[in-house]
C-alpha cells in the first residue's frame, strides 16, 4: 500500500488527492489530506466571495473526493512549528505532498500603510468569509469613502461587498457580526484604482460587469483618464478578454450620471505613494499621476492627486512563505521543484512535492490547480516502486494520536457543517458560518457525543 499525506485540503490539495485515487497504476492508494483549519476546501470556503454561490459550489465536487473511502479529512493539524515537523510527516508516509497555497499578501512599501483603517484585501475578505484567524474588526465603521488598491479580482470582489446592500447579503453564508457591520455601513465613496491602463487590468469581464449590476449604486469612470491607454483608444489588437473589459468600461464612461446613493470609481493610471493620517488613522491616499512607458510598464509624472479613505484595502497580489523543514526560493516565493518533485540543493528529496500557488507561484484559477496536481502526482508514480519500499507506520494517525494530535475527522467537519446550519435558522437565514476557533472546534467535538 502507498500511504501519502496531502498538506492542505483547497483545491489543489483535493485535485491532488483525486489524481492519486482515480490513477490505475498503483492499485493501493492511501491518502491523508491534512489542514491547519478544522474545515475542508481552503480558498473556496474562506475566499470565494459569499456572494458568487455558483463558484462556491465547487465544494461539493470537493467533497466527493474528501468522501471517497480511500481518503481521509484530517483537520485541525499544525504542519511545523508548534505542530508536527516535516521531518515526522516524512517518516509515517511514503510521500508527502504540499499544497499550502501564497500565505501573505504583498505590500505597497509606502509611508502611512501600517495606519489604522489600512488592510490588505485578503484580511477584509477573512473577516467576511469567517475565517477563524480573521481579525474582530469593525472594518466600515465611520467609513464614507473607501479606497481599493488593485485592479484584479479580488478587488472587484471586495469593492462589491462593500457596495452590496443587507437583503443580497442576508441569503449568504457571511458570519452575523459581518453582515450586521456591512448592513450598517455607510460608504458611498469605492475608489478601485490601477497604476496601469484599462487594457491591463487583470479583473475579468464577468466580475467587471457584475459591479454595474448593484442595486443603488452608478459606475462613474473618467473618459479622459481611460483614454491615457493607447489600447483604450484602439483595442482592435488586445486579446478579447482585455478588449471584453475596454467595452464595458466605455460603455459606462458615456452613460448619463444616474443620481444613485452610491457610486464605484474605477481609477486608472495612478500609483499609491503615501497614505495620509487624519485623527491618528487613514484619511486620505496619495496618488501620482503615471503614464505608458511604451513598454507595457508606466511611468510618474510628478504630479499628484489625493483620494479620500477611512478605508484603505490592497489588493497587489500574494506572496508565499518559507515552510519550516522545506527549502525555500525567496526570490520567487515558492519551493524549489522539478515536475513536482521537491529540490534540496538542486538535488531531487525523495518523497518530497509540492503543487498548487506554492509550486508555481499565485497564478491562475481555481480550475488551473487541476492540471498542476496532476503533473505532481505524475510524477509521485514513477517513483512509487521505490517509495513503497520504504517501511513506515502502518496507521499514521494513530501514531499522531499517540504524539498529542488531536485531528478534526470527516465526522466533525459534519458536525461543524449542522452548527452552522442550526446557527442559520436560529438567524432566520440560511446555513450562516461559525466565525472562530472555539465555536468551530465545540462543534467539532459533539461527533462523538
């Protein structure tokens, strides 16, 4: 039998698992899909907007492969310090496989970003999705005007969280005390600003356009600013997903003024340089005003522009981070491989892979974890004639039990899943997340009673 462990349970971890027990060349096949948190699915529970149901449906095509008998949900299981050294991991399995994901964001390196009322994106989306780390912040209160730094995705999706009302909100799995916060919330003002063009951002269509969909809210974009991109004046030549986003963005730009409570600014063309304090936290953000380089890139101007904010979120991209027992590229922010295989000191470790955003770096969606799980667990087969031979425990969780872990099994996932159900209905809502680490974990722990 080949026994394999699986560190992190999103979707590359899950793919990861899938390949392993779907593959016919090594009929026995165990695996251990084991996670820090005491819930399954990574980024499609805690950052899929709680808005996009039909993506957050993807936890179901996940949770066939966590339900297949040849795999086991370990939850609540600390890899490193202060949990169980890779080195351990390494004696109880024939193979151990990385999916650990980009853990930080990048950051601006600008004076004031450590200001009160300035967040990373992800740390916003944490506190909406329940995220048991996720700072108990009042992240909208006093907030008129928000400023989103980043033209991708994720600021798309955090841009129209803050724009959406109670009532959309109400039917989502968003934790009470954040759906209470944003209910109360009193922006009007979402800047989401871009030091580059129209013609590069990285958001797509289909969440550009959701946001001119918002009950209550109106789009203003300056045509003046989107006309600095020369692809802007003549998309003919951009790939159709950029030319896609350049149409909408027109389209707005010459609608009428709507009157409407709220309205998003999509900014393009400035960089963050400073952000300014008013009464001890954010106030303000100071741009400078760039320009095509002719190169792909921009370049400053020297002049300057200053945007209203109590509310400050980047959204500039992820970074990932050494893990403890692993050789780490600092440069790249990922673990050294070959096809999977894990280097130390340009030297295959045996055993050893990773996959996922700590493979290859923080890109693509979620579908793309698909054909990069595949590739490592390629290449875990060629080399399972040799892995196997190597004797290891033969339960490794009961050897684990028998060192202290105390793993959350599928049983109290399914027990969390009907707290949070019950939580719901008690809220007249549907299905409403546990938001901490002790409410999930005591709900854990009643599969057993």
């Amino acid at each position: 039998m080949l026994h394999v462990a699986v560190v992190g349970s999103g979707p590359s971890g899950v793919y990861t698992a899938q390949s392993l027990v779907q593959q016919s060349q090594v009929p026995d096949v165990r695996v251990d899909v084991l996670d820090r948190l005491p819930c399954p699915y990574g980024l499609v529970r805690y950052g899929v907007a709680p808005d996009h149901e039909k993506i957050k449906s993807l936890q179901n095509n996940l949770r066939t492969v966590l339900e297949d008998e040849r795999v086991r949900f370990l939850g609540g299981v600390q890899v490193g310090p202060d949990g169980v050294p890779a080195a351990r991991l390494r004696d109880l399995y024939h193979a151990v496989v990385y999916c650990v994901g980009a853990a930080t964001d990048r950051h601006l390196d600008v004076p004031g970003e450590d200001l009160p009322g300035s967040w990373s994106a992800t740390e916003f989306v944490s506190w909406y999705s329940a995220h048991p780390d996720a700072a108990a912040e009042e992240f909208v209160l006093g907030v008129r005007s928000a400023v989103v730094i980043g033209v991708g995705n994720v600021a798309v999706d955090v841009t129209r969280i803050l724009a959406r009302g109670a009532a959309e909100l109400s039917p989502t799995d968003m934790p009470q005390a954040a759906l209470a916060a944003l209910a109360a919330s009193k922006v009007t003002e979402i800047s989401m600003v871009g030091r580059r063009g129209p013609s590069q951002a990285r958001f797509t269509t289909k969440e550009l356009r959701e946001l001119g969909s918002l009950p209550d809210t109106e789009i203003v974009v300056d045509p003046h600013e989107l006309e600095l991109d020369p692809a802007y004046l003549d998309p003919s030549g951009l790939p159709a997903a950029q030319r896609r986003n350049v149409e909408v963005l027109r389209g707005w730009a010459d609608a009428p003024a709507q009157g409407r409570p709220r309205r998003i600014r999509p900014r393009f063309f400035l960089r963050p340089v400073e952000l300014l304090a008013d009464g001890g936290r954010v106030g303000a953000v100071r741009f400078e005003r760039t320009v095509p380089d002719g190169q792909g890139g921009v370049t400053g101007t020297g002049r300057f522009e200053d945007i209203e904010a109590q509310l400050v979120l980047r959204s500039v991209g992820y970074r990932g981070v050494p893990l403890d027992g692993l050789p780490f590229d600092a440069g790249q922010g990922t673990v050294p491989h070959r096809a999977g295989r894990i280097l130390r000191d340009d030297a295959i470790a045996p055993g050893e892979y990773v996959a996922g955003w700590i493979k290859r770096g923080p890109t693509g969606v979620i579908g793309t974890n698909r054909p990069c799980a595949k590739e490592t667990v390629t290449s875990l087969l060629e080399d399972a004639d040799t892995l196997v031979r190597r004797d290891v425990a033969g339960d490794p969780v009961a050897a684990l039990r028998a060192e202290g872990v105390r793993p959350v099994e599928w049983a109290g996932w399914q027990a969390i899943e009907r707290a949070e159900a019950e939580l719901g209905a008690s809220l007249g809502r549907g299905v409403v997340k546990l938001p901490d680490w002790t409410s999930l974990l005591a709900a854990a722990r009643t599969a057993g009673s």
